[in-house]
C-alpha cells in the first residue's frame, strides 16, 4: 500500500506491479531509473515508465486500483504520496538506439522492470549531450559509479560516438567531461 512513508522505489514496484497484472509492461525510465540506482546519490519526485505496449485504457484502471488518479496534465498522482507517474511516449529509446531489453527485480510479490545500468547511464547522459544539462551529467556520473562494473563504460563510449557522428549537434567533447569527472581527473 502506497502512503506517506512510501520511497520512490516503494512506488515504482508498486505502480509497475500493478500495470503488469493488468498484462502491461512498463519499464522505469529517466531520472527515476537513475535514483533506483544511486538512492543516496540522485534524487527524482516523479516516476516515469514508458509502456511497452498501449495500455487501451487499462493503464488508468490499473493505477486507479492502487490510488492513482490521472491529472488533467496526464500525470497521475496519489494522494498520500509526493510522487507521481508519468508516461512519457514511447518506443523505449535513449539517443537514436531502441532499448530491447531491461533488467527485472523482484520484491516479494512485486515486480519492477527497468533500464540497465548502462542504459540509465546512457539515457541521462543523454540529456546532458542534447541540452547540456549539467544535473543528468552529474546523475550520469553517480550512476555508474554506484553501479560499478555492471557499467559499460566500452559500450557507453562506442554509442556516444555513435551519437555524436550522426547528430551534429552533440558535442562529443561532452563525453570526454563525462569521462574526466566518472574518473576524477
């Protein structure tokens, strides 16, 4: 049961437990995905998932069933808990690379399915990269240092040059910030 004392966490299982027993599959994204990752590190008020599939209606019976109700600005909101849902459009993507597949954490009866290590370094990165928003850099950096060596820092850096190459403009001298501030130089 979501209430006050709720975590982020607490409502992210909560809420893809939910969507998943009504046959949706959500998978945690964003600024969320990053604090799952790095709780003591990043801090995010929201909880934002992109649906695999549409959710024809489902979706809003689903997080109804565990308090949610939907806002008229499309988030959905609990009143006993400071965070929202929000569903931003799919495909699941970071960059210009459609995500295939997520990392899956089970907590008693629930379930949580959310990008990879890597991904979630990647898709914060991102929005360091496209708008040069310094907050998801440092995000980027906790995140995988937290995470250790489930990051893939030889599959990080081979995608940013990726991105750089087919997008004028990121500045690939971005990703050698990354790098200098992930390894304290």
């Amino acid at each position: 049961m979501i209430d006050e004392k709720s975590s982020l966490d607490d409502v992210a299982f909560a809420v893809c437990s939910a969507l998943d027993r009504s046959g949706i599959e959500a998978i945690l994204t964003g600024g969320s995905a990053a604090a799952h990752y790095a709780p003591e590190a990043v801090q995010s008020y929201d909880a934002d998932f992109v649906l695999r599939f549409g959710a024809n209606g489902r979706g809003t019976d689903a997080l109804s069933s565990i308090g949610y109700v939907r806002t008229p600005t499309r988030y959905y909101k609990h009143p006993r808990s400071i965070f929202i849902g929000e569903f931003p459009p799919g495909p699941l993507m970071v960059g210009s690379e459609l995500i295939h597949t997520w990392e899956t954490e089970r907590r008693s009866d629930e379930v949580l399915y959310l990008l990879t290590p890597t991904d979630t370094v990647r898709d914060r990165f991102m929005a360091y990269y496209a708008w040069g928003d310094v907050s998801a850099l440092a995000s980027a950096v906790l995140v995988a240092r937290a995470v250790g060596k489930r990051f893939d820092e030889s599959r990080f850096c081979a995608w940013a040059r990726r991105e750089a190459a087919n997008n004028a403009a990121y500045d690939v001298g971005r990703l050698e910030i990354f790098l200098s501030r992930l390894h304290g130089s």
